[in-house]
C-alpha cells in the first residue's frame, strides 16, 4: 500500500516538472490557499452558525422563564384576590342568608363589603372582573359583584367546575361577556381572558356558589402579547386543544403557516422546570422552537424564532468570501506571468503563516502588505483571524464568569440545619459546664434564626413575633446587663391578631438602640410596653418606651419622612435593615421605619400604617394600624 502510494506521489510530481511555471503555481494556488481558506471558512461559518442558534436559544429560553414568571406572579395575584374577597365573613354570611335582606341592609352591604371588593380589583389594576355567583334566593344582585349563579350555569366550564370539590379551575375563555348584558353588542365582550373558577362552600362540604376572578390576557400572559426582537421572534400560548392564542399585530407568522406547524403534534407535556426546543422549516424557512407546558393552566408557552435573516447573512458571507478566494486565484494565476518572483516570495511568506494557524498559533502578525490581490488577500484573512481571536477570548471569559459565578453559589448554599445542631450542641455543652446564661442565650439565637430563615409567608400571629421578640430583648439584656424590662399588656385574644412577619421586631430594636440613656448616678433601666388598641375593625398596636424621647418638631419631621415616597415601593418579603431606624436617637434618615410602614400599606391598603409619638426626656410611642384579623376566627 504504501509503495503505491509512494508511485503515485512520485508520478504527480513527475507530471508537475512537465508543466510551465505559470501552470505550477496555479495548482499551488489551489493547494495553498484556495483549498485551505475554503475549509477554514466552512469551518468558522458552520461554528458562526452554531453559536447563533446557541445564542438564539438562550435569548428564547430566558423569555420563556420570564413569560412563567409573570404567569405565576399574575397566578399569584388572581389567587390572593380569592383568598381576600372569601375571608371577609360578611360575604359568607351574605351567600348563606336564610332570609331576605330589608333594604337598609343591601345599602350598608354594599357600601362596605362590595366596595372592599371593587377596591381589591381596583389595587389590582391587571384584574378585570371579580365576580361571586349564588343559587340563595334570599340574595340580591348587587352588580357588578354579586350574581345570580343560573346566569353561568350554561358555560361549559360549570359542571366540570362543580366536580372539583372547591379546588381552583383555570379557563381561557374566548369572549368577555357580560353576564347581564349579554345580548347587547360590545366591542369588549371579543376580548380574550383568563379566568380563575373556584367552588364556595359554607360551611365545608355545602355548595352556596362560586367566585370567578377575570384577567385579559394581554395582561395574563404580558410577554407574550409584545412585539420581540423587531418582529423576528413571536411567542404563542396553546391550550391542550391546540388552540393557539397571540396578538394579531405584527405577527411573525401568519395564521395559515401557524397551522402548517402543527404544533399540537410536536408539542408533548413536560414538567415547569424543562425547555424543549426543535428546529421547524415553514415554506422554505427556518424557525427554531422552544416551549415548555405549564400543568396548572394546561398550556404551553411556545417562543418561536426566525433564522432566517441572519442564516442568509452567514451565507451569503461565507459564499463572498469563497468567490473572493477564487477569483484572487484567477488574478494571481494571470498576474504570474509578470511578477513571478514578487509573488512567489509573497506567497511563501503567507504559506508560512498558514501553516502556524494550522497549528493553532493564532497570535502572529501576516508580514505580507501592499495593495496587490495577495495582499488583499492577506488582509481580509488577518482581520478574520483577528475576529477568532476575539471569538476565542469572549468564550474564555464567559467561561471564567460561568465559573466564578459557580463558586458564589456554592459558598452561599449553607445549609440552615448546620448552624442549627451547632447552636444545640453548644448549648448542650454549656448545660453540662452549668453555665445556664449561656446556655438561655443560645436557645434565644436559635429561635431567632429560625424565625429569619424560614420565610414561608408574609402574616404571622401576633403571637410568634411577641416571642421572636422576647428572645431579641433576652440577648440584648447580656449586653446592657439587665436593664431593658420588657411588658406585654396583651390580652390572650389579641396574641392570635394577624400582623405582618418582622414588623414589630425593628421597632423594639430600635427602643434598645436609641431609648437607652445615661446619668450622673449610673445607667437608667429601659422599659418596653406593648399593647393593642380597638378601633373600630382595626387595632391599633403600640409599642411604648420611657427612653430619652424627642422634641416635637423632631417628632413631626421623623412623621414626614416615614410618609415620603422617595424610596419606592419596599420589597413584598424584606428582612428590614432595623440600624436605620431614628426614632429615638440622632442620627439615620427613617428609611426603615418607613419601609415598615409601606410594607403594611402594600399588604394592607393605604389606610393602614404607622405614625410616631415622642416627648423630649418622657417617652417615645409607636402607633401601628393594622386590619382587626383574628387567624383563629377572621375577622374579629
């Protein structure tokens, strides 16, 4: 095998001596740089190609993920307004009324419970309809809220909602009717939406009607009715029918090639966490296709995205690069004839440098200039080694900030039940010395941070942060040796009050901080109270201490700095920065009290929230107002 190779080799080269020098380097034209650039070239546009639709994917995938999160939080909202609107015990009662209602009291009814409900849907601008529906019929129609539940019975969605057993049913509806009107014309009533169908029952197990909470759904699914990426992305909602849901402007698909996709065919159900993509061709284009299936609305969020204008620049690229290539060999074969040697010495210069960039050395500099057609040549192919180079650095650093970013997530992945069982056996370890202070100590830091950690929900009984709070106070007192007194004149109904988690806690903190005071016989005690006060349906809880206090006019500027707008709206879970509180000292700029006071207004309402009263050398007094909740019994 090898011999006859070795003839072969020898017969080409043998063929070569007979042919002119001209003809010579034309083949050494087309060994050296034509054959090689265009390998390389189909090399770099095929991997040009591959990192597009890399990056074409990570862009789909990220406004999938950013499509379910605004599904979710709008989940979350329509959900809440369930939540709030049945826990309102005047509506229960309402819905199970055994008799007629005289007209005095449908007028306080909807004065009060009816606008409570109009103001939740109001607070929550993206909510369209709040709608509760009743087969009593000892109930009024109180439009728009309260309904006659016959007037529903005939949507295809009732007897499957009535076999749920209370359970909550998602339905995209093609029409927003209106249950009243329903026979007069309205451009409104074409608009699509999402609706949240939920079963009452009252007591448990007895059907007295249903809520249906409304959403359009270019509010419902946001990102989808957008235009992206200047028209060459389109995202599309399917329902487990097929039925396909997008804006109608723009769109990057017409509906004919919409249905030649056959979605409902390709499209399998996957869990939330998974993205599947796949390359789709429609009427000569390519389009890539990344969906995931969202179980609890039974949908599937789809990104689809045109290849089409940036393939066909590769293309067309790649494919000037390689006439370029062949019409410089057609140049040089001409030109040979009179500048034999010049070019010659040119194009060993450039075979030199090839041969490097095959070998991966990427970091030389082409030696070869002038304005001829190698050096043209050479020109063109320096600024793309020029842009590998690039290429090569931007995936290192990627790699490295990929990397990076690796190591932050696992140093910052501590696991809560290590510091846990440390604190416990330390603690052990200090009953076994006898030293009980300490041992005290640690019990109160580790019901402190598991109260901090486990974050599950917003409200809280008044009774859990009384005793974070109690806890707080006993390690202070190691530190100022016992002077903070701490008294609780709470009744035992008040202790199961709702309140929000950690609202209280800054406020006592900042008592310590800035209520403790000196004087010229010794340290002075600090004394906390806490009490609740009946103020129709809220209570107001105040927390009272007799530290240095404040001036009045300090007082009313501390007041107007809790009610400023000007750090926005507060995060809806915070964990409250409780040294930047200046309710008693003279120093902070009130940023923590007032973002305890927002956070009660974004659960709550603007009516609720805090305010502060002080005499200078007397005392200092928080007033919180919060909504009168009992967890034990709704509404007290």
């Amino acid at each position: 095998m090898l011999r006859r190779l070795r003839t072969l080799v020898q017969q080409f080269v043998h063929r070569l001596e007979h042919y002119s020098l001209q003809q010579r380097l034309f083949f050494s034209y087309i060994i050296i740089i034509l054959i090689p650039s265009i390998v390389f070239s189909l090399i770099i546009f095929r991997q040009l190609n591959e990192n597009f639709t890399k990056d074409v994917l990570r862009k789909s995938e990220s406004s999938i993920e950013i499509e379910k999160t605004n599904i979710r939080n709008n989940m979350e909202t329509m959900e809440r307004a369930v939540q709030l609107a049945l826990s309102d015990r005047e509506v229960m009662y309402y819905l199970d009324r055994s008799s007629d209602p005289d007209t005095s009291e449908l007028i306080e009814f909807s004065n009060s419970t009816v606008n409570n409900i109009l103001r939740l849907q109001f607070n929550n601008p993206d909510i369209e309809h709040i709608r509760i529906f009743s087969d009593n019929p000892f109930i009024s129609e109180i439009w728009p809220v309260f309904l006659k539940e016959s007037r529903v019975q005939g949507e295809a969605w009732y007897e499957e909602l009535n076999r749920m057993d209370g359970a909550g049913l998602w339905q995209i509806s093609e029409r927003d009717k209106e249950p009243i009107h329903n026979l007069v014309l309205d451009e409104k009533e074409y608009r699509q939406k999402m609706s949240l169908l939920r079963e009452i029952e009252y007591p448990k197990g007895r059907h007295v009607g249903l809520i249906q909470i409304d959403m359009l759904l270019n509010n419902f699914f946001s990102s989808t009715y957008k235009v992206q990426d200047n028209g060459q992305s389109q995202m599309v909602i399917m329902n487990e029918s097929g039925r396909l849901y997008y804006p109608n402007t723009a769109p990057l698909l017409s509906v004919y090639q919409l249905a030649d996709a056959k979605l409902n065919e390709r499209l399998h159900p996957t869990d939330e966490k998974t993205l599947v993509h796949f390359n789709l061709n429609l009427s000569g284009k390519p389009y890539l296709v990344v969906y995931t299936y969202i179980d609890s609305i039974h949908a599937y969020v789809v990104q689809m995205t045109s290849m089409q204008v940036v393939l066909a620049e590769l293309n067309k690229t790649r494919n000037t690069i390689l006439l370029v290539n062949v019409i410089l060999i057609a140049i040089l074969s001409v030109s040979t004839f009179f500048l034999n040697s010049l070019i010659l010495k040119k194009l060993r210069q450039l075979t030199l440098s090839m041969k490097k960039i095959r070998l991966g050395d990427f970091n030389i500099q082409l030696p070869v200039g002038g304005g001829s057609e190698v050096g043209e040549l050479t020109h063109h192919f320096r600024k793309m080694i020029n842009k590998i180079n690039e290429l090569i650095a931007d995936a290192v650093n990627k790699q490295a900030a990929s990397k990076e970013a690796e190591l932050k997530t696992l140093k910052n992945q501590i696991d809560s039940h290590f510091l846990y069982n440390t604190l416990e056996n330390i603690k052990m370890l200090a009953e076994v010395e006898n030293q009980q202070p300490i041992s005290d100590a640690l019990t109160s830091l580790g019901s402190m941070m598991r109260y901090n950690l486990r974050w599950s929900s917003e409200y809280v009984r008044l009774r859990e942060e009384m005793s974070h709070i109690r806890h707080y106070v006993s390690l202070m007192n190691l530190r100022f040796d016992q002077r903070i007194h701490f008294h609780s004149e709470l009744l035992e109904p008040d202790l199961d009050l709702e309140v929000l988690k950690m609202s209280l806690q800054p406020i006592i903190e900042n008592a310590v901080k800035h209520g403790l005071r000196s004087s010229t016989s010794g340290d002075s005690d600090l004394n906390i109270r806490v009490k609740t006060l009946a103020d129709k349906r809220t209570q107001i809880i105040v927390v009272e201490d007799d530290g240095t206090g404040m001036s009045l006019e300090r007082t009313e500027q501390l007041n107007l700095k809790i009610r400023s707008p000007e750090t926005g709206v507060p995060s809806a879970s915070p964990r409250l920065e409780t040294n930047a509180l200046p309710l008693e000292g003279q120093s902070g700029n009130g940023i923590g009290l007032r973002n305890v006071h927002q956070r009660l207004q974004l659960f709550y309402g603007h009516e609720y929230g805090l305010w502060v009263e002080s005499e200078e050398g007397k005392y200092t007094r928080v007033m919180m107002k919060v909504p009168n909740f009992n967890l034990n019994g709704g509404v007290a």
